[in-house]
C-alpha cells in the first residue's frame, strides 16, 4: 500500500486519520489512477 507511512503507530502523526486514509486509498486512489491512465493516453494521441 503506497501511503504516507507503512505503520502509522510507529509515528507520532496525529494529524492523520488512519482509517480514512485507509479508506481514501482504497475507494479513491484507483478511480484516479484510472482518470491519470485516460490522460495520459489522450495526450499520447495528439
């Protein structure tokens, strides 16, 4: 999983929800990753 740290518990980082950075990188990360791989082929194209 490609987050900000492997182990958030080693860390000390409030400021982060682990369980909704969890989440976002699960739910959201592959919808991007998606729209990243559409731009680069269109840009590709032209």
């Amino acid at each position: 999983m490609k987050v900000q740290f492997e182990d958030y518990s080693k860390y000390a980082a409030d400021m982060f929800d682990v369980g909704e950075r969890n989440s976002i990188y699960e739910n959201r990360f592959p919808a991007d990753l998606q729209k990243a791989f559409e731009m680069g082929a269109r840009l590709v194209e032209k």
